[in-house]
C-alpha cells in the first residue's frame, strides 16, 4: 500500500446511492487521475458529498462519502479525517470543497471559469447571481494564489489570474494542462463520411441549461424544415430531458436517449456532426474532444475552454451562443460535406497528437514531480 493522498471532489459516484460513477467532464478526469496517481505508487482517497455516509472501493482508489449533501460540512469533515489518518498531501479537484478549511501549499485543479453565466431581469435574482459570481472568483482566485500548483485545463483562469495578481503569482506554480481524448481506429468511423443515408447531428452531453441543451434544441426547430434529410440526436440526461421529449415527441427525425458513456464513441463513430453549444462554465470539454476522437466535425460555441480545441474553419466551426447562427453553421457543413469530411480529420490529427490519454498523462506526471509534490519518497 502506498502513501496516502486525499482527493477533494463534489461529485465523483453517486451521490444518492454510490453504486455507480457519475458520467461527467470532472468525473471522466478523476478517474484517470486517481489510475495515474496509483501507478505513480500512491493510494488515492477520495472524499466527497453524499446523502449517507459510505466507503466504496473504486479499482485502487478509496471513496468516501461525507454522509452530508453540504458541500462546506463536507469541506469540514473531509480535513478531519485527512488530519486524523495523517494524510500529508492534498488535490483540491474542485473549487466547491476546500473553501474554508484549505490548505496551502497543495494542488488546485481548475476547471474553468464558472462564473461566467448571464443574469435574468428579477432584480433580487440578479443581485444574488453577482454575489454569487464575485464569491466564486474570489475563492478560486485565492486557492490558486495559495497552492503550490494549480492546474487549469483551459487558458481563460489562467489570464484571468494574471490579470488579478500580477507579479504576485509566480508563473512556476501555475500549469494550463488540457483534458484528453480517446482517439477511435480510424476504421471504426471512417465509413460514415462514403455514406448517402443522410446526414448525423449529436448533442452528446447533460440536458442543462448551461450546456446548451434550450439552445441547441431551438436550432434544431430552424433546421428541420431546411435539411430533409437531417437525423438528431440528444445522447444524455439531466433535467431537461422532459422538456426535450415533449418539444420532439411527434418528430421521428429527433431522438432522445441515455448512451451509457462506454457506448459514447458507438454513436459518435456514426455521427457527422458534433454541436457543442455551451453558455457558460466551461472548460476542454471532454464532449468536444470525444466527437474529435471519433472523426465528427464539431460545432462549438466561443465559451470557456471550447476555443482551446476548436481553430475556426480548420477542425471545425465557432459560432455564438445564438440558436440561429448555430443553425447555419450545421446547414452550412451539411451543404459542403466534403468541408465537412476536412475539418472532421483535422479534428482527429489533433485528437491524436495534441490531446490523447498518453500524452495527458506525461503532462501531468511531470507537472506533479517538478512541483514537488508527488513523489513517494
């Protein structure tokens, strides 16, 4: 057994039950960071909220569950334990738990600027959202300044640091280390694109409002009547799914299911085209860098990380946060299918040699030992 590191999370299993992970960005790179932080010879701990205390086995990984929902009682309980099992080392995996009882000298992992969402005409809505956002910055500003390192997985927290700090962060402590992907056998979807059976669109992602599920689905109201021949779908879950379901319950051109996350790059093989149509808090996301893994062209909106992967009209197309410019986007590559065949092969060169699994992993390794942080010695 190893040295013990703990692991902060708000969401890793479920919550509810634990019986089984969570299908999300940050739960897809947890994963791989606790493999990569055993294979480094430690043995990860996670802590995170949930309804009732529990203690799972996840391959090498210890979870726990703080028995509270709370996400500041789990913040308290998680370093009593850490500080009861003398556990040396901390990865702050996210920004919600570690507000108040953190530690410097450890590892932030930023996510993205989550901050960033817009503000309705309610004028009390709109002056909890503000205090909201300024808490939220000032907490992930602060945990930055006062770790070790933090990483951040897309550059926009990275100038925004720099823009609040200045000379007072050292640029050693500080690593921009984008999510991965999965690159797919060129075989396994490169017969979609010799295809005349029409053409493919996914939304591949949680039905919530800040992943543009209202937005895309808007679009796909404008595309219908213009692209005959035009098949959707929207691979997930979350609560927009009613919402979803009724809006296309008499359109058989629509379909609305659960793909379990292991069956992801199936459906993303066959898919023409990946929309990726986040409003705010956003990252690498993992949904674009897997439809890129999969040989799809991906549509994206300018938020967050998403410019990060996406080279407008190289490996795919930009548009703003509007259902009608997302429209001609997907008209305009569903026209020009061989436009469209370019940039999804562009997508799967740089899914291949800038953002596989390997290459993350020897990013992140490196950054762990040049920080000090993570070696077992």
């Amino acid at each position: 057994m190893g040295t013990e590191i703990a692991v902060l999370a708000h969401a890793f299993a479920d919550p509810q039950s634990s019986a089984e992970l969570n299908l999300g960005g940050s739960e897809t790179w947890i994963t791989e960071f606790v493999r990569l932080l055993s294979g480094m010879g430690f043995s990860p701990v996670i802590y995170q909220p949930s309804a009732k205390s529990w203690r799972i086995g996840f391959e090498q990984t210890e979870v726990v569950g703080s028995g509270t929902l709370d996400r500041g009682e789990t913040d308290r309980l998680a370093h009593q334990e850490i500080d009861r099992r003398r556990i040396g080392r901390i990865v702050y995996a996210s920004s919600f738990i570690g507000e108040k009882h953190f530690r410097p000298g450890n590892v932030f992992i930023q996510h993205g600027i989550h901050w960033d969402y817009g503000q309705t005409g309610n004028p009390f809505v709109r002056l909890r959202d503000a205090l909201a956002r300024r808490r939220a910055r000032r907490r992930d500003l602060q945990m930055c300044l006062r770790s070790r390192l933090t990483i951040c997985v897309d550059t926009n927290f990275i100038n925004c640091a720099r823009a609040e700090f200045g000379p007072r962060l050292n640029p050693a402590q500080i690593r921009y280390i984008p999510n991965f992907s999965v690159p797919q056998d060129e075989p396994l979807w490169r017969d979609k694109w010799r295809a005349a059976e029409g053409i493919s669109v996914v939304f591949a992602r949680r039905f919530e409002s800040r992943r543009g599920a209202t937005l895309f689905a808007d679009a796909v109201e404008r595309l219908l009547p213009v692209l005959p021949g035009l098949r959707v779908t929207f691979a997930g879950s979350g609560s927009l799914e009613g919402f979803l379901r009724e809006k296309f319950r008499e359109n058989k051109c629509v379909e609305i299911r659960k793909v379990p996350h292991a069956d992801m790059p199936e459906l993303l093989n066959k898919t023409h085209i990946a929309v990726v149509p986040s409003l705010f808090s956003e990252g690498t996301a993992f949904s674009c860098l897997e439809a890129m893994a999969s040989g799809c062209a991906v549509i994206a909106t300018e938020v967050g990380g998403l410019g990060n992967l996406v080279i407008p009209d190289y490996n795919g197309l930009i548009s703003r946060p509007l259902s009608d410019e997302l429209a001609r986007a997907v008209v305009s590559l569903a026209n020009d299918m061989a436009r469209a065949e370019t940039m999804a092969l562009r997508g799967y060169d740089m899914a291949c040699h800038a953002f596989p699994l390997s290459l993350w992993r020897g990013r992140m390794r490196s950054a762990l030992e040049e920080a000090g942080i993570c070696s077992t010695k």
